[in-house]
C-alpha cells in the first residue's frame, strides 16, 4: 500500500510513519508537511533516508502541491495535518481555520477526484466538548452531539463534518477517529507534558493553568497509532471511530507525578491565570472500537510517563534547539 501522510513532520504523524515503516515492509510513505513551527525535520531523522519514505515539504490548503505530491499514486490518504495548539488557537484563529477547515477540504476535494482512495481523518475528543467534574462516570461516546468550546475544538469539529459530508454526498471512503490527549516521544516541548519534563530537566518551573482541575485521559501515541492502524486496515467505510486511555487524572496531579519521577520538590510547581473557556474533562468511551476492531490501550499513566520521561531524557538533542527557537513565544501549555 503507497501512503500519503500528512502532518509526517509532527508529532504523532511521525510516530506513525516511524510505525509503519517497521511493521509493513511492504508498503512506502509520502509524508506531506508545511513544517510549520510545530513541525520539524530533525523528527524524521532516524527514517529520512528510508528508500519507502518520501518526504514533500508542502502546504494542504494548495491544492497543486497535494496533486503533486499524490502524482505517482497513492491508495491511502492518513490525514494528521494540523493545528494542534488550543492555546495558540485562542489567541489566532484563523490559521486554525485555514489549515483545518480549508486544508482538510482540500485533500477532500483530492479525494473526489480519485475516489479509490482511503482517507483516515485524524481527530479529536474535544469536538464534543467539556464534561463535568461531578459526574466521573459519564464519558463521550458514539454518536454524541459535538459542542467544541475553543477555536481549535470548533475546527476540527468543522473538518469532522466536512469529511462526512464528503462520505454521504459523493461516496467516498471516509472514516474518522477521535482521541483523547497523546503523550510519547517527539511531541513538541510546547505542549504540556513535554513542556513540564523538559522544564524540570532544564531546573524550571512547572506552569499550571488555573486551579488544576482539569482532566485528561492520556493516551501512549502507539496506542493511539495501533488503533489508526486498525481503522486503516479494517475500518468500515464512513465510520467513526472513539479512541481512548485508561489514565483520568487532572494537570496538577499529573504535574506532582511528573516531579515525583524526577525527585523534584512541589515548589517547582508556579500557578498562572487560566485559560479562557479551558474545557474541565474529557474523556471517551471507547467500548464500541473495542468490539468492532478489538482496541484498547495498553499502557497506564505510569508506564506512559516513565517511557516518556525516559526519552526526553536521552534526547535533548532533538528538544533543545526546538525550545531555543520558541524562546520569547508567549505559550503556557497546550
Ligand atoms: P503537531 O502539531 O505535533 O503536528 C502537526 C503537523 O502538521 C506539523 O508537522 C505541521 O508542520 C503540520 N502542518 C500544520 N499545518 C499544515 C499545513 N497547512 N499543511 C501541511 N502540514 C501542516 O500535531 P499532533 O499532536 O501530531 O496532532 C496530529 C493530529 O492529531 C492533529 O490533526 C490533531 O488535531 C490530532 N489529535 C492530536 C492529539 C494530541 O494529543 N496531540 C489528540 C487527538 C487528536
């Protein structure tokens, strides 16, 4: 199978390709990147010379450079291109919009035009909005309606639309998956985690957001890859479906674990204003990927930490320049 993956350059695209490479010898990789700020070539240096991995440093919202890219054939679109910063999208939007809403069409409009095509529609758990703290028992599940709450939630909610629009009206092989929070190597140090680890290793304060409070249920990244693996493969046409973790926890006790592993004091710890309309809880009821294509994830918060704070640690080569580079960009965490 040819696979033109966009967003290769990011996080958890390049997770997938890193992969795929490994697990289907059989098959090659177009990865198909802006490069923006959250994208970097560094990441790809350990498959950059992979003879079935082709990188396209390109953008989704033209559509002559997806014709190009797509030019030698491609049987699969997995499409993770994006942006992915909720905070980045409070404070500017209509990139958000561009990418997520435009771009996304225009790899639909591809699509159409060559509709043998598979395409996987990477998404978010956030398109349904924000649960209660009260109520630990209630999770999103299939077929909820969405209620996004910040710019970024509201364009990936627009491109989940879009993309079933695009299944019901013309046909096409459609399918789209929401997750929740994704931890692992190689995700850029302006998100949360990255962000607190490698603040911690540099002897900096951990920053939180209000007062803590707010839940995430985090997902080991190849967890979250094996399960798009499995939609890819086996997924019905037009379906969507929920990819979740078995690790509930809010920021602050996250951060206090995070210290503990790295036998740093609590004071570390600095509380800044909260961000405007921060959701309080997501989390997803993942029972009917379970039964449909046999997922669930495998690792706990401990082992997705310990894994995580472990190759942060032996890599700071890839995340030093990348926080050199950001250095005066006002981001408290994603
Ligand atoms: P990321 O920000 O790390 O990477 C995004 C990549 O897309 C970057 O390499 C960037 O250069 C590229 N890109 C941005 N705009 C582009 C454009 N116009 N054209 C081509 N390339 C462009 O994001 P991520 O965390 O790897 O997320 C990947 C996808 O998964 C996103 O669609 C995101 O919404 C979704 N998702 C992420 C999480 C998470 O926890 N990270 C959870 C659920 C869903």
């Amino acid at each position: 199978m040819k696979i033109l993956v966009t967003g290769g350059a990011g996080f958890i695209g390049s997770n997938f390709i890193r992969y795929w490479l490994e697990h289907h010898p059989a098959d090659s990789l177009v990865n198909f990147d802006k490069l923006t700020y959250a994208g970097h070539l560094s990441t790809l240096k350990d498959f950059e010379n992979n003879p079935r991995h082709r990188f396209f440093e390109g953008d989704i919202q033209n559509p002559d450079a997806i014709a190009n890219a797509a030019e030698k054939g491609i049987d699969a679109i997995v499409h993770f291109a994006a942006e992915s910063h909720v905070d980045r999208s409070i404070y500017g939007p209509i990139d958000f919009v561009r990418t997520n809403v435009l771009g996304t069409t225009h790899l639909l409009e591809w699509t159409r035009q060559h509709p043998q095509t598979r395409f996987v529609l990477v998404s978010t758990d956030e398109v349904y909005g924000s649960l209660s703290l009260e109520d630990r028992s209630k999770k999103f599940k299939w077929g909820d309606p969405y209620q996004p709450r910040n710019p970024y939630a509201a364009s990936k909610a627009s491109a989940d639309h879009l993309s079933r629009a695009y299944h019901h009206t013309y046909g096409l092989d459609i399918m789209i998956t929401n997750c929740t929070n994704n931890v692992g190597p190689y995700q850029d140090p302006e998100k949360f985690v990255p962000l607190s680890i490698t603040n911690l290793l540099e002897d900096k304060p951990i920053r939180i957001y209000g007062d803590g409070k707010y839940i995430r249920d985090w997902l080991w990244v190849d967890d979250h890859i094996m399960g798009i693996e499995k939609v890819l493969l086996k997924g019905k046409r037009g379906e969507t479906y929920l990819f979740g973790g078995k690790s509930e926890i809010d920021n602050l006790s996250l951060a206090k674990r995070i210290l503990a592993k790295l036998k740093k004091q609590e004071s570390a710890i600095e509380f800044v204003s909260d961000r405007p309309g921060n959701d309080r809880r997501y989390a997803m009821d993942y029972s009917k990927t379970l039964k449909e294509l046999d997922w669930q994830p495998t690792l706990g918060i401990d082992e997705i930490l310990d894994k995580t704070i472990a190759w942060y640690q032996e890599n700071s080569w890839w995340w030093k320049p990348i926080k050199g580079r950001k250095e005066g960009v006002v981001i408290t965490h994603g």
